[in-house]
C-alpha cells in the first residue's frame, strides 16, 4: 500500500488552484468540507481533502491526489508512488516534478486573476520549455485636474 505524503505549499486561492489543474489536463472536485481520498486498489483512506483529482485521472495504478485547506494554504496529498512514476500528465502519472509543474501553472493563473482585477487584458501568451510569458496590457487611466 503506498503512503499519502504531504507537502506544505504556498497556494492560498482556490479558484487559481482549480484553473491551474484543470489547465494541466485534470478534473477536481471540488468540497466546501474535506472528503477520504482513495487508494490505487479503490480502499477508502482516513487522509481528507478539499480539492480532490481522483485517481482514474491520473493513472492505472495511482492514488488520489488532494488538497486540504490547513487554515492558510492547500497542502498537497501526494502518495510515494505517484511521486516516483509518470509525467505529470493525465492518464501518465504525476511524476518527481508534478508539484514544480503544477506550482507554475498556479502562478500563472494568479497573473492572470491579478491582471483581470487591475482592468489589464493578456495580450500574449508565450511558452517555451518550461517558461511562460505573458504580456499584459494595462488601460491607462487620465486624471483631469479640476480648477
């Protein structure tokens, strides 16, 4: 049976947590209050999360990968066995670099948030190996001065 890890991370925004996994290919679930993760065998695990991929996503053999909301942050339930195998795509596994991947899809759907709030629109989109850019374009506001 292989052991859920879990990894303490920096992401706090749900809904660019969701983007970011659902733009890797994914589809979680998503629960106001954290529900078992299951095992690669179908077994009902005791660990909980708020965000769930279910493991038919990810691959033959996998667990379900979660995030459960600690108060400030999602941590990542990860098990060993997803972390040793696959390629961080769905139906491959997740693989050494899945949380990389997945923490730079994160930042990017941030940026983008952010730009939507500011009134600012994303004008390119460049990704070359692991590297994304993205060119914003802000309105620039007048002020008129009254007299």
């Amino acid at each position: 049976m292989s052991h859920f890890t879990s990894v303490q991370t920096k992401l706090t925004d749900k809904s660019c947590l969701v983007a970011a996994l659902e733009t890797m290919g994914f589809h979680p679930e998503v629960h106001e209050t954290p529900v078992s993760l299951y095992g690669y065998m179908g077994d009902k695990r005791s660990t909980t999360a708020h965000i769930i991929v279910r493991r038919h996503q990810i691959a033959n053999y996998s667990n379900d990968l979660g995030f459960h909301w600690n108060g400030e942050s999602y941590d990542t339930i990860i098990s060993e066995y997803d972390v040793r195998n696959g390629a961080a795509a769905p139906g491959q596994g997740l693989g050494r670099n899945f949380v990389n991947k997945l923490t730079t899809e994160y930042g990017i759907q941030i940026c983008r948030k952010v730009a939507a709030e500011m009134g600012a629109t994303i004008q390119q989109e460049t990704r070359i190996g692991s590297t994304t850019t993205l060119r914003v374009s802000v309105q620039q506001q007048q002020q008129f001065a009254r007299r």
